[in-house]
C-alpha cells in the first residue's frame, strides 16, 4: 500500500538498504515544475545557502525515514569511534542503576545470575507436610526470609508462609483453606493434594546463565523487577539522546500577557517535556532571540545529539537559520517537508554526531516537525523499537490539502478517530485535547476512511513519559 503523502503513480522507495544521502537523491520531490539542472548538493538537494532554480521538499513518510536512517547513521559512526572521542563515547552503552533504566534499552543481555527461585519456596500460606495425613503439627512455623529450616519426617507438617525456604524432605505444601486441624491437634486435608502441590522447586523460572532477555529489550517496569530478582543492580543500556532547544524571536514574553505586538512564547514551556516523553535528555533551553551571531555560537558550541531550533526556518529578514547553517558547513538532509501545518521544517548534520532540527515557530507546526524528522531521530539514537503502526477510521471528512500529508489532532472514541477543531499551524487548543494525529493523505479524507495515527507519548501512557 502507498504510504500517506507518496504522489500518485510514484514507485514505493525502499529506504532501508540506502544511505542517507542515496535517499535523499531518491525521494526528494519538486513543488513546481523544475525551471533548470537544479544543482543538488552532497546530499541530495541543494546545499545550505546554495541558490536553486527550484524549491524542493521531502515527502512526508520519506521524511521521517531519512531522520530515523541519518539516527543510525550517528551511532554507527558512534561505535566505530572517531576524532571527536567525546561525541563517540557519550553513544556508547553505558552501566546505570535499574532506578534510572526505565524507558532505556539493553544494550547487553539480561541473563540470569542466580537460579530463579534460588532455593525451594512455598507458593502458598499453609503447612509443609510430609508424607500421607494426618500430620503432628509442629510449634515453630517456617517464615520468609529466615535460615533453612530442620528437615521433616513423615507424619509431621508445619506452618510455612508464601516464599519461605520449604524444609528437607517436605512432600507438598497443604494450603490454609484446604486443611483442618482435630481435636488432638492433627492436621488432615480437605481435598485430595498430589506431590510438591504449591512447591515452587529451585530454577523452575531460570537456571544461572539462562538469557532472560535479549539485546534491544525496551526497559519496561517488569523488565526492573525481573533484573532485581535475578540479582542486577544495575543494566546495560543505551543513553537517552542529549538534547538541546534554542528557542528563536523577539517578540517572545516568557511571562504575563500579550502585549504591544509581542507574544506569549508557548514553546519554551512545551518542547522541553516533550523530548523528554521521547526519551531524551533535555540538557539547555536558550533563548537565542533574532540574533544571527548568538544563533551560530550557541549551535557551534552545542554538544548535544540533537539541537532543536524554533522559527526562522523560512526565508523572512530574521530567518537566521539557513545562513547560520551554511557558515558552520552543515549538510541539510530535509529541506522543507510535504507536510501541513509544519512545511517549512528541516533537518541538517551539523557535526559528526550531531542534528539539528529546525521547527517552525507557530506552535501547531512546531509539533508536526517534532513527530515528523525529531521522534523518528531521537527513537532511533535510543534504539527503541518504532511503534507498529495502525489506522482508525474517521469520524468525520477531512479536509486535505492538494499536495501535501495533513496532520489533524484526533480523540479515540471507541473504534473511530473523532477530528478536532482548532488545527490550525498557531493553534494549541486542538493537540492540547488530542490523543494522536491523523495522518491525512493528499486530497483528503472521507468519513468512515481508514487513516494513520501517530499516538501522542502521553496518551498511551508510555514508559518514556516525563514532565519533571
């Protein structure tokens, strides 16, 4: 099937065995019909600050899949090591205590250090007993924790709570409910019992050495519990991405409200929980402002995997971020996406081991950027596993553009994707209410019509959600 946004009639590009630069050549599409040679760059397109003859952009699916290849692309070149050794070892997997594994990804086999259980249990509260009924029920119980109790002879039980070392020699355990005592004090079951009833031997879930889980397991709170009864203090893993967001403009208040042609800034407070919920490591949010000089040494100085800069991706008189890009030499790999509300965003390799992503200032189109070229990006610097997609059908029509993948905040009710209103590239009121975004494909959608959906982090209460 065509993915959302491939034009009619265009052969489905497979990526996968491609460089970033072979796709980028391969997917790239024109808006207007090409008026000459249309010098391309080493990527592809036309280099940073290069004047074209042409304006092109990036399909919207081929977009995230040249983020998510330029991902793998870094931590290849990560692990084989470079000049820039500090870029190279911060990819490298690192040891981390299981309090600040969740969300991460083993980078190292889980296998077991001990036998699971380490020793034989009881699986109930009851008696151990030995042999046929009745039992002698001995005074002293057996509880959780303690030393390896006598061993039993038959004829005798005793009291033993769950998890309890079961004593030598012990047949099977009786359950409370399922025993009774008589008058002298014996013990006799209720129901018929078979031998090691409710014993749980040594090694039944594992034996030392057994892999428990394979690298690339995505650590879940199950996965912390496992690795603490296998004896782990500590895992293996992947580092979050280090991020870095610049926030760009002038006319941005960080308090109090709008006035006198200045504007609240709604990307400062969202973008730096968001990359979060996407499992990096938010390390500086800077206020750059329109200053093209601040621009370029905050992005040469940067040591962050991926730098995120709002606004000034166009071509306005304070659009700084294409010419700051071609004075430190970056290599754009997305210039423009197919994709409303967010065209104007793009992706470069600024350093060896270092993106940037450029989002468009309204607030609307900000997120699309983030989902299309930095979710895919950040995922795969993580090695987290990409989501296995799905489609609803809509609730009602939606609205497409001509040209380009529309990107509509939706509700889940039930089986159908219910759009909202208030969508447009400025407005927040919409994804503040949604659960996902619908992926609408050129020229719209029909009620009733399947369509994609890009869950938001939070909604589907991911382990990588974090607001703190």
């Amino acid at each position: 099937m065509t993915a959302p946004g491939t034009p009619a009639g265009a052969p489905a590009a497979d990526t996968d065995d491609l460089d970033v630069e072979e796709a980028l050549a391969l997917v790239r599409e024109p808006h207007r019909e090409p008026q000459g040679d249309g010098a391309a760059g080493s990527s592809g397109g036309p280099a940073v600050g290069q004047p074209a003859e042409r304006h092109t952009a990036t399909p919207w699916p081929h977009a995230r899949e040249i983020a998510a290849r330029a991902a793998r692309t870094a931590r290849a070149r990560g692990r084989q090591g470079t000049a820039d050794s500090s870029a190279g070892d911060r990819r490298a997997p690192v040891s981390v205590p299981l309090g600040d594994a969740l969300g991460l990804v083993l980078a190292a086999p889980l296998d077991a250090l001990t036998d699971l259980p380490s020793f034989d249990t009881s699986a109930m509260d009851g008696w151990a007993v030995a042999g046929p009924g009745p039992w002698q029920v001995r005074q002293e119980g057996v509880l959780a924790g303690h030393a390896q109790p006598g061993p039993l002879t038959d004829g005798v039980a005793v009291r033993i709570a769950t998890g309890a070392r079961v004593p030598a020699d012990t047949t099977a355990v009786l359950r409370t409910e399922h025993g009774r005592t008589d008058a002298q004090g014996r013990l006799h079951p209720t129901r018929e019992m078979s031998h090691g009833q409710d014993i749980r031997p040594r090694g039944q879930e594992c034996r030392t050495g057994d892999q428990l889980l394979p690298v690339g397991t995505l650590v879940t709170p199950a996965v912390l519990g496992l690795a603490a009864a296998a004896g782990y203090d500590t895992v293996t893993v992947v580092p979050r991405p280090r991020a870095e967001v610049l926030i760009l403009g002038d006319e941005l208040l960080t308090e109090g409200l709008p006035h006198d042609g200045l504007i609240r800034d709604a990307l400062g407070p969202m973008l730096p929980p968001w990359l979060r919920a996407l499992g990096a490591d938010v390390v500086a949010v800077r206020r750059i402002g329109d200053d093209a000089r601040a621009l370029r040494k905050a992005v040469t100085a940067s040591r962050a995997d991926l730098v995120i800069t709002t606004g000034g991706t166009a071509a306005g008189p304070v659009d700084h971020v294409h010419p700051v890009l071609e004075r430190v030499g970056a290599e754009l790999l997305v210039d423009g996406v197919k994709v409303r509300p967010g065209h104007p965003m793009l992706l470069a390799r600024t350093k060896e081991h270092q993106h940037l992503v450029g989002l468009p200032g309204n607030p609307l189109a900000a997120v699309s950027g983030l989902l299309t070229l930095a979710e895919p990006l950040l995922r795969t610097l993580a090695a987290r596993p990409a989501p296995e997609p799905y489609t609803l059908p809509l609730k009602e029509a939606v609205q497409g553009h001509p040209y380009d993948t529309r990107l509509i905040p939706v509700v889940l009710r039930g089986d159908h994707a219910v759009p909202l209103h208030y969508n447009g590239p400025a407005m927040l009121r919409g994804i503040a209410a949604a659960d996902a975004l619908a992926v609408v494909p050129p020229g719209g959608a029909r009620q009733g019509e399947e369509a994609e959906l890009l869950d938001l982090p939070w909604a589907t209460a991911g382990i990588g959600v974090c607001f703190t």
